[in-house]
C-alpha cells in the first residue's frame, strides 16, 4: 500500500470516528421515557404525551412514553437499558444513580418558578383533626416506599419528634401513589396520609378540592424532581435533551404538567437527599 493511500486510510478513518462521535445520537433511533403514575392515566396522557411529541420535534428520535407503576420498577427499568429518560423523585434519583448508570439532565420548577417542593401531612376537613397529637391511634398513609415526600421526608420529620408510626398509628400502609393517599384521607378510609403540594394542587379541581382537607404539616423545601437520563447514552444525544428540557416554554404543555419549565441539573444537588436517607437509616 502506497504512503499516499495509508494517509488517505487514517484521514478516512479519523473522519469517521469523529462523525459518528458527533452524531451518537444517530444510533439511538428510539427513546422511551417513563414516568411515575401519579395521577390517573388520563391526566397523565394529558401532561406528558405533549412533552413526548416535542422532544420527538426537537430530537427527531421517536420518542414511546412509558407510565411504570413504582419507583423501584422506575430504577430497575433504567438498570436494564428498558428505560433511556426517567422522571424521577429525588430519592429515587439517588437510588437511580448509585444503581442504574442515571444523571440528572434537568430538575422541575414548582409554579412559583422555584425548583423545589415540599412534604405535607394531610387530614380530612370535617374529621377536625388539626395536628400530629391528634393523629395517635389513627390509620395511617406513606405513598411508595421510595418516595421523597410521601414517604422519606415525613419519616424524618416523625423520628425527630418521637414518633414510631408503627406504634403510634393504629395502621400503617403504603398506598402506592400520591392520588391514592389523598383520594383515600378524602373518602375518610384513612385519617392522615403523607403527600406533597405539587401532587396535591394538580388534583385540584379534579378529584378534590382544596377546601376538602386540612394541611396540619408543611416541610421545608425540598429539591425539584431531576428528569434523569442514562449516562451512557451518547453525549451529544445528552446535551440535547438538557436543552430541549431546558427551552421547553410552551405555555399549554408547563399549565398540564402544572409546574413553571425546568432548569439545568446537578448530581450534586440531591446531596442533601443522600443525607436523609443515611439519617433514616437505609
């Protein structure tokens, strides 16, 4: 092989690595992204199947939308390579990170444009019950065991002031969503349940209303939900979606999804979350 023919092989050669190096979002011809059920299925459709067709826009990649039924299945979903894009709970993201290869692309504006949300307790308006004291002997709600707000936060906060649920509620369960919690305090089948307001206020006007419940417990702010990506996906492919996330202002997609967009994300920013759960003892 001639001098000339080698170099025009390496030239050939480099120019094709740096191709596909550029263009690694080219072999992913598909994405599926997931999301938690909690709300109904028809809400859900409402809120994410929009966000599903604008990222097809921007990306040209088709783009499936998956509703997975519990943060586990969440985390083990992406484990697997099931799942590409996950919108997380902060726990979950941790558990994501440390298990399933995820990075944090984004995290979720609540609709006073911070990104962040907060726990609440919630009791039934014409039960009268008004605070922690009078919840003892009364059934009992966390949401998923992996769950931020509805189950890791309020933890915390009953350990720190004494409180062993299973000794001081009548019944402990998990209820499995958010809406099931709060639909459940509502009929009166339970006494108090632990949610999170972002939850609560997209159920408005929907499945209850606001008037229909009493918040005895608020905590303090707790980091925006990250929408979560593999790490391993191509990098451009990556950089992409953080900015399509981050440029989504589409005002009838953010009023469905009930939050104000989404800003750049860091690992970093659940720190605070991976302290929690060391003090809760997992």
């Amino acid at each position: 092989m001639s001098k000339m023919s080698s170099l025009l092989s390496v030239v050939v050669l480099c120019f094709t690595l740096f191709f596909n190096i550029v263009n690694g979002s080219q072999d992913k011809k598909v994405l599926n992204l997931a999301v938690l059920p909690t709300a109904g299925s028809s809400s859900l459709d409402i809120a994410w199947k929009p966000v599903a067709k604008y990222l097809e826009k921007e990306l040209d990649i088709k783009v499936n939308l998956k509703f997975v039924n519990d943060y586990a299945a969440l985390v083990s979903g992406m484990q697997y390579k099931h799942i590409d894009i996950v919108y997380f709970g902060p726990e979950s993201y941790v558990q994501a990170a440390q298990r399933a290869n995820a990075i944090a692309l984004v995290k979720e504006l609540n609709e006073s444009g911070i990104a962040g949300y907060h726990s609440i307790i919630i009791t039934k308006k014409s039960s009268n019950i008004t605070s922690i004291e009078q919840l003892r002997g009364k059934t009992w709600a966390f949401t998923d065991p992996n769950s931020t707000s509805g189950t890791l936060v309020p933890s915390i906060y009953l350990k720190k002031i004494g409180i062993n649920p299973q000794q001081y509620f009548s019944k402990v369960i998990y209820s499995g969503s958010h809406e099931a919690s709060i639909l459940s305090v509502k009929a009166g089948r339970l006494d108090g349940a632990s949610t999170n307001d972002l939850d609560f206020k997209r159920g408005i006007g929907k499945g209850w209303k606001e008037e229909d419940f009493n918040i005895i417990w608020t905590s303090d702010l707790i980091v925006g939900a990250p929408i979560a990506a593999r790490k391993d996906l191509p990098q451009d492919l990556l950089i992409s979606l953080q900015k399509a996330f981050i440029n989504l202002k589409d005002e009838n997609i953010l009023k469905n999804l009930k939050n104000k967009g989404f800003i750049e994300a860091k690992d970093s920013d659940y720190d605070p979350i991976r302290e929690l759960i060391k003090n809760k003892g997992k």
